[in-house]
C-alpha cells in the first residue's frame, strides 16, 4: 500500500502508524543552517531504529556520550538514525495530519510554511484540491 506522499515507499497502515508513533515520541523535525530538511530519531536500544531504516531508509549510526561523561554526566552511547532532504520532506508532509500540535509546529518551522500550505499541499497529494 502507498501512502501519502510517500509514493515510493510501500507501507502497511500499521506499519505507517507505528512510524509516526514513534516519531512523535521520540523523533524531531528539523531544517539546518544550509537549508536541508531531515528527521532525526535516537535512542539507546538500536531495534527500533534499525526498523525504521527498514521500512524508510536513512542511516543509522552510533552517537557517543562521551562529550557528556567527560563533563561528570551520567549518559549512555546511543543511536540516531535520520534521513534527509527531499525524503524528510515527504515524511514530513505525509505524516503531519497525524502529529501533535509540538511536532506540528517543529514541522512549519522547518518547511518554513503556514499550516494552511501544508494542509493544501497533502490535499493536492491526495487528489481533493
């Protein structure tokens, strides 16, 4: 099944609800200084990460605590996993009707558009504008 604007990536509607679960908890929404999107997730159990890499692409990779340890912080070495530009962006869009009103907004922010445009856009997508 092809959802959203996601159309080269074939999800189940519960595999594309358990996406945005966990972005939503766990995940942000992002624009960088050079202008490209991403989405980020990190954790310290690497399973979760490695599932969404399997079912959106991106990269996995390791991000070490110790900055923090040397700091006198107690951390653990964790995990992030991200994916970029363009494909950020359709998971952004695609996904934006069924976020809280925080990732939302981290969303607009990044794009750097009103909601109304966003809400416009995923009609076009759909067919109903």
């Amino acid at each position: 099944m092809r959802l959203g604007l996601l159309e080269e990536v074939c999800l189940t509607s519960e595999d594309f609800g358990w996406v945005v679960g966990f972005l939503e908890g766990e995940g942000s929404f992002r624009r960088a200084k050079d202008g490209t999107l991403s989405v980020h997730a990190g954790q310290v159990n690497k399973e979760p990460l490695d599932r969404l890499q399997s079912l959106l692409g991106g990269s996995v990779y390791p991000a070490s605590a110790e900055y923090q340890r040397k700091r006198g912080v107690k951390a653990s070495d964790s995990w992030t996993w991200v994916i970029r530009s363009g494909e950020a962006a359709k998971l952004m869009l695609s996904s934006y009707k069924l976020l809280s009103n925080k990732r939302k907004e981290q969303v607009r922010v990044a794009l750097g558009v009103d909601g109304i445009i966003i809400e416009a856009l995923i009609l076009a997508s759909e067919g109903k504008l």
